[in-house]
C-alpha cells in the first residue's frame, strides 16, 4: 500500500494534476476528509462496496474502454472529487474510494447512484488532461537535458541560446527561458562547436512553445479539477480549446528531438557499438511517420467533438514524443560515453556474449576525455551511478536500463526531475541579473551611432541660440497630472519615501513649463536632452524608458509667428543632417480642428475625445474611425460623415491654405478657423522663403491627442525604406501651459525629436550598407611584441600627452595586436620589437588602411604620427 495519500472534500483541499497523476499510478491512495465524509454517510445506510471482474456490465458507472488504466483511475478519481465539491446526495464517492484504493485492473460498480452521461464525459477528460499536465511538464525538462546532450555530442554551433529578453516584448518569455536554461546546462563545456544543426538552432523556438502551452494547460486544470461536475458547463470545450496547440507543440518538439536522436547515431564510435545502438533503435524509438498520424488522428478527433478521445490520442502522441525524446538522451551519452561503451561490448564478448570487437575501439578509448558543461557533467553522473548499481551489463541491458530510468510512474524519475531542478537553479549562470522590460542596454556600436547623433542635435538646437537646461528625474506628482489628457494613466508613480507624492517625468515639455513659472521668466529659450519614463506595454518601437530631445521658446516675441516657423525650421535641420532618408511633417493648428468641430456639429464637451479618435487615421480607416465615435462616443452618423469631408484635405501647404481661405468657405466664415488661417499664412510664406515649404504638407487630419496644444500642431513621418516606425517628431503652440502653474501666462512654441525611432533607423541604414561603426576613437595602436608594461607606458605616454587618441597592448604573439587592430577598426599601430628599439633606436609605423610601413627614429614617432594624423 502507498504512504502518501490524497484527501478530498476538506475546506482547504483542492486537487492537483500530480496528485491526480500519483494517484493514477497508483503511488497514492484516496482519502475523503472527515467533514465531506460525515455528509456522505448521512445520505446512506452503509457504504457500498465496488469488485472487480474482467466482464462488463450495464451499470451507471460505465468506464470508457478507450482508457488505459492509467487514465481510467484519473477519470475516477476526477468524477469522485467532483461529486463530493457538487455536495449532492451519493454513495457513489463512497464507492469510488474504496475501489481506487483497492487498486483493481478492471472495473465494475454494482451499487452506484445515477451519474449522467455529461458527468461522465467531462470527467474523462478532465482525467486524462490531469495526466497530460503533469507529464508535459516533465516532459518539457526532459527535453532540455536531452538538447543539451546532444549539442556537445554533435559539437553543435549553440549561438542560437544567446537569446536575451530584450524587454521590448519582441521575445517569447518562455523561448527566452529555454534559452537561458541550455545556457546552464552548457556552461563550460569544450564539447559544443561550431556545427550548423538545425535542429539545435530551433530548440529554443520549439521547446519554447511546448512551455507555453503546457502552462496554459497547468492553468486551465487548476480551475477546472476543482469547479465540480454541476459548474462545468462549457469546460470541455475550454479545456481542448488548450490541449490542442500542446498538440502540435509536442509533434513539433518529437521530430526536433528525433532528427538530433537519429544525427547523434552517426556520430557514435565504434562499428559494434553504433550498430548495437541502431539496431535496437530502429526496432524501439517511434518514427516521425508515427508523430504525424498521432497528431492526425487528435485533431480529428477534436473536430468531431469526440472530446474525451481527442483527449486520450494527444496523451497517446504524448507517450510517443516521450520515447523519441528518451532515445535522444540514450543516443546523445553514447556519443559521448563511446570509449567506456565500447568496454561494456569489450567486456560482455569476452563472456560470449556479442561478437568481437572492433580494432577501433582502443582507438576510441585512447580519445580525449570530453569536457562537457558543468550542468551535463552533473547529470550524466546520475545516469552513471544508476547504471553502475546494476553490475556489469550487455550493450542490450544497458540501453533498457537507460530507457527505464524515464518511467514516469516511478518515484526515482521525480527524484532525478528535482535534481535536473537543483542543478539548473544552482548554477551561477542563473544568477545572471536581467533588465526591466521596456529597457535596453547600448554596447558600444550603438553607444557610437548615439554619441554621433546627440553631436548633430546640440549643434542645431545652439546654432538657433538655445541654452542647456536640465531638470529633475522626477517630479512632484500634482506638478504632471492634469497636462496629458487620456495618457495620464501612463505616468509611473514613485513610493512615497519622504512625505511628497513623486512620479516620474513623462515627458520634458511640463517640466520645462514648471521651470518658467517657478523662476519668473517671461521669455527663454532652452534645449534638452534627456530620459523620459511611461507606463507603457513595451512592443516594438515602445519603451517604458527612452530619450527625448525638445527645443523650446517661451515668451512673446515681436514677430507673429516667428517661434513657430523657427521651431519647424529647426525639426526640418535635425532630419536634414540625421541624414535619415524621405520624411514629411504634416502640419494643422488647433483653432482650425476646434473650428472644424463645430462646423460638423460635434458638441463641444466632445470636441477633445473627437479629436483623439481623428489622430488614430494614421492607424485605422475611416470607418473604423466612425464606428467608433457613433457607438462608443455618441456623435450622429451626419455628423461623423460631415468630418469625413474635412479630414480627407491634405496636400501642399500653399495651394490647400487657398481653398480654405476663399469667400464663402465653411472656415472664412468662422471666427476661430479663420483666424488660424491667418497665421497659418504667416508661417507657410516664412517657409517658403526660407526654401523649407517643400517638407511640409497641410493635412487637416492631424489632431495631437495632448490636451495643452493652442495653436499650431506638427508631426514628422519618416518615409524612406519599409521600417514602420510611424512619428519621429511632433510638436505645437501650447500658450496656457506655464500658466497653470503660476499667476502670469507665458505663451510658448516647441518641438520634441522621438529619438529611439530615429536611431531605429539610423542603425538599420547602417546594418543594409553593411557598415560597422567604430566602437572608439582611437587613432593609434602602440603594439609592444614582447612583455614590457614600462616601455608601452613610456610610448602610449608620449602619445597621450601629445593629444593623440592612442591604446596600448602587450602580447609576444604579432597576430593578437593586428587582430585587436583590425576589431577596434585603429587606422595606425606603432610596431614596437624589443630588441629593435634597444639596438637601432627605431620604431615601426603602420598605415593599416594604406598597408604601408614606415621606420622611424624613436625620438621622433610622435612627431610623425601627428603629421600624418593632422596634416
């Protein structure tokens, strides 16, 4: 009889798929707690009790002849905690205890009360996806042993784990974890190499997928085994909904793991020894054929709502999957256990028991000792002892016993899953700290394309006369709410630490707003360059940190509109000399939309929420764009048809202003838009004078969601290449912001430059040019071939003293410093040889672009260095 038990019914019990599973295998036994049992007794004279025979009967308890054993105690076991959570009137939990725990072979129930037939379905399934829970679990760890393996026997290129989260949700989690769990495993290894397998580089894909699915499955059983029969209504459509991706993950994941299994079979050495293995492999190990037809029958199965059969096929596939993923394992450590195998043969021939062994076999075991990953190492130990235990073995015995150390249903294969566990979770390349989601680190390329471009926009923002200016991180939080509109709920708060209410910056506008109005100013302008924060969902393109580069004027100038034309003079300046390919900055004014709005009709308390349905025309049609101000926003389908009208105008600044402006127009005859048009006027004519109109298009569907905007309105498009990277820049007049935070309103113009999508583009350019750009600024090697640390300090000093950007290296081997050379792409090396300098005095340069070589005196290196450098 099993120790451990399994008790239902009790206020804090709930079940579990491995405890279902334990009892499955009969490793556990059934027990009812005493509450749910006092509430069972008083519904019955006297429990009833269950026999077993081979013959059938029509009762109402009828197991389903497709089951396996296995899956018919699950299945029991399932309709018994279900009847008990349902709390109706039965001896039938009573029953069914007694006879789980009776564990019989076959089942037959001659005292039962009445289950339906729609209990006895979902239960089935409910069963045998109990099973498939638990097994796919362990079968997702198994997998990732047997990948390791055999990546080091087949000496597999292993870059394809080097996958990272790159916390922009562009990465599966779960793949990323696959990833780092091979990591582990592999860590140290000499083994792996440099092979192109597939089938390696599409493990953290396939394995990825199998986790995934396997936990939505976990997290569909946790609701469903404890909901109980009379609250499963739609449960068996839930619970396949689910089973069937883990389907074709798992056919997926069998032919990933066959083909590596099948690979590691040619790799094995020794002619006995690789045709024992084969031989037996290809009487025993499942055959991709086998995968398909399995995965094949499910899915039909799951078509014709054959439920509980669907079920049974997908956790037949599961049992296949098992064996082929087995047999990799077995494959793999015969790759790399070859020499001592080959004893094994050596050893059962010499009792008669195989043939003679190859010549080829002591070659073998003269081979190097592989050196496996501290991970592997530790767990083909366990093998290793297991194996060991049993005494001397025949190739034959050796791989059953191998095989069976895989049974699920045994105690030791949980062991051996915890210390798979322990081994992965201990090992220091777990402890490898990770990145928030919505950040990134820059390594030095993208540091380099960075640096560059901030250079380009100081030097614009101080060819326009604006000052530096920095402000806090964060902020206080009254200071930020009530400026953003809808995107306020993006602002991330602080902890209270210190008795203020804080939150991060979201952007540089208010803060900049903040400063003016707190110091008195009544006219400045700034420039900033700095980090902004949002609680966003990162996606690609969308971070939860990013830098943002604003220029700004406050103040009432002399001149009608001339911040404004300024400021789009600038933003065509910085994409100019970005140099980042065809853009557009469509233009609007805030007035015209207002007026526009009430042109239509559209209410004025709506004006605003219009307005932010308008700006999603870049993303969504007109029609989606009226459905949704109809049914979600109230406004008549006249109405939105009227804006239609309105929005669809776009075109060239000039010609689209004159049609706006002509008598008897809808905007000359309202005050507001006809004032807009005025200044719009205005500002077209500067650009147009100032050969800038070109890259302007008036486009009256743009509609800046930010509550603070007054006046003019701007965004850039990037349009060059096929990247979709949507807004790079946008701006407008906002005259009342400062005022919110002080008695005196300051009128104000700027423009804020979406920096992360430009260096998007900027690093993509670089990438379709095949261009690297240079990691450091060095423009000098001093390469000493020897071991002499003072002589480079003397040389790289002279240099460095001189203003020369110069490093300095210190290796006998010549190769090393061209190497290093050539990856940090220095253009000149000072080629130092010890001896040289002691006897002749000279030294050697080098022009590696050129190819050129030139002696010179020591005396005078640096003088010739800076002539060539600087001439």
């Amino acid at each position: 009889m099993a120790e451990a038990s399994v008790t239902l019914g009790g206020k804090a019990s709930s079940l579990s798929s491995s405890a279902v599973c334990a009892v499955a295998a009969a490793l556990s036994q059934v027990r009812i707690d005493s509450t749910a049992l006092d509430r069972l007794s008083s519904s019955s004279k006297k429990a009833t009790t269950a026999t077993t025979t081979s013959s059938s009967s029509n009762h109402s308890i009828t197991v389903p002849d497709f089951l396996t054993l296995e899956e018919s105690r699950a299945f029991l076991l399932v309709l018994l905690n279900s009847l008990i959570i349902s709390n109706a009137p039965s001896r039938t939990p009573l029953v069914l205890a007694e006879t789980l725990n009776s564990n019989p072979s076959t089942f037959r129930f001659d005292d039962a009360d009445l289950v339906t037939e729609d209990e006895l379905a979902c239960s089935t399934l409910l069963g045998i996806s109990a099973i498939l829970d638990h097994h796919s679990a362990a079968l997702s760890a198994l997998a990732d042993v047997a990948a390791a393996f055999s990546c080091e026997a087949l000496k597999a290129d292993v870059a394809a784990f080097n996958l990272m989260d790159s916390g922009d949700g562009h990465n599966s989690k779960e793949e990323v974890g696959v990833a780092a769990d091979l990591r582990v495993l592999l860590n140290g290894s000499k083994s792996v190499g440099k092979e192109k397998v597939r089938s390696v580089a599409r493990v953290p894909k396939v394995h990825g997928s199998v986790r995934e699915h396997a936990k939505a499955v976990h997290s569909r059983m946790r609701v469903e085994l404890n909901s109980g029969v009379k609250s499963a209504i739609g449960s068996e459509e839930a619970v396949c909904t689910v089973l069937l991706p883990l389907a074709a993950a798992l056919r997926e994941l069998g032919e990933c793991s066959l083909a590596r299994a099948k690979s590691n079979l040619e790799g094995i050495g020794g002619d006995d020894l690789k045709l024992g293995v084969g031989e037996i492999f290809c009487k025993e190990c499942p055959v991709g054929d086998g995968l398909s037809s399995g995965f094949n029958k499910a899915v039909n199965l799951f078509l014709g709502k054959e439920y509980g059969k669907f079920a049974h096929e997908v956790f037949v596939l599961l049992g296949l999957v098992w064996k082929v993923v087995a047999w990799e394992v077995v494959t793999a450590v015969a790759v790399l256990e070859a020499a001592e195998l080959n004893e094994v043969i050596k050893g059962a021939n010499e009792n008669g028991e195989n043939p003679k062994v190859e010549e080829n076999s002591k070659a073998e075991k003269k081979k190097k000792k592989v050196v496996l990953g501290k991970g592997t190492s530790s767990i083909l130990a366990l093998f290793k002892e297991r194996l060991q235990s049993r005494g001397k073995l025949s190739l034959g015995t050796w791989v059953a016993d191998f095989l069976s150390f895989f049974d699920l249903t045994k105690p030791e294969f949980n062991e051996f899953l915890l210390k798979v566990k322990d081994v992965v979770e201990s090992n220091e390349s777990r402890r490898l700290p990770k990145i928030p989601k919505g950040t990134r680190d820059f390594a030095k390329e993208q540091m380099t394309i960075r640096k560059k471009a901030f250079s380009i926009i100081e030097e614009v923002f101080e060819r326009h006369g604006a000052t530096a200016l920095d402000t806090p991180v964060f902020e206080l939080r009254e200071t930020l709410m009530g400026k953003y509109g809808e995107d306020s709920k993006l602002i991330y708060d602080l902890a209270d630490q210190g008795g203020e209410l804080l939150s991060l910056r979201y952007d540089l506008t208010v803060p900049f707003a903040r400063f003016v109005a707190m110091n008195g100013l009544t006219s400045f302008k700034r420039y900033q360059i700095a980090k902004v924060y949002r609680r966003d969902n990162p996606s690609k393109g969308r971070y939860r940190e990013f830098y943002q580069c604003d220029f700004d004027i406050a103040g009432t100038p002399p001149e009608k509109m001339g911040p404004d034309f300024e400021v789009v003079r600038i933003l065509t300046e910085l994409l100019d000399e970005l140099n980042i390919g065809e853009y557009e900055i469509k233009l609007n004014h805030r007035k015209l939309l207002d007026g526009m709005m009430q042109i239509c009709g559209v209410p004025p308390e709506k004006f605003r929420t219009i307005c932010s349905s308008i700006d999603k025309l870049d993303k969504q049609s007109f029609q989606q764009i009226k459905k949704e101000m109809v049914e979600e926003k109230g406004l008549t389908a006249e109405t939105a048809d009227r804006i239609e009208t309105f929005v669809k105008e776009k075109g060239s600044p000039l010609a689209l202003l004159s049609k706006f402006i002509q008598e008897g127009s809808d905007f000359s005859k309202h005050e507001g838009a006809s004032e807009a048009l005025k200044e719009l006027e205005i500002l077209f004519i500067a650009l147009e004078k100032s050969k800038r109109i070109d890259k302007v298009v008036f486009d009256l569907s743009l509609a800046r969601g930010l509550d603070y905007y007054t006046g003019v309105i701007f965004e850039a498009v990037f349009k060059g290449g096929t990247q979709q990277v949507g807004s790079i820049a946008a701006g407008g007049r906002y005259d009342n912001l400062i005022g919110m935070f002080g008695s005196k309103t300051v009128p104000a113009v700027g423009v804020s430059l979406g920096i992360e999508r430009v260096f998007a583009i900027m690093e993509q350019q670089q990438k379709d040019q095949n261009q690297m750009a240079r990691p450091t600024k060095t423009e000098v090697l001093v390469s000493i071939l020897g071991n002499d640390l003072t002589l480079a300090a003397e040389l790289a000093g002279e240099l460095w003293d001189a203003g020369v950007k110069a490093e300095f290296l210190v290796h006998k081997r010549r190769t090393k410093h061209f190497e290093y050379a050539k990856e940090s792409r220095i253009p000149w090396m000072v080629l130092v040889y010890e001896q040289e300098v002691k006897e002749e005095g000279v030294v050697q340069l080098k022009d590696l672009e050129a190819n050129i070589d030139i002696k010179t005196p020591r005396t005078q290196f640096v003088e010739e260095l800076r002539k060539r450098l600087y001439p």
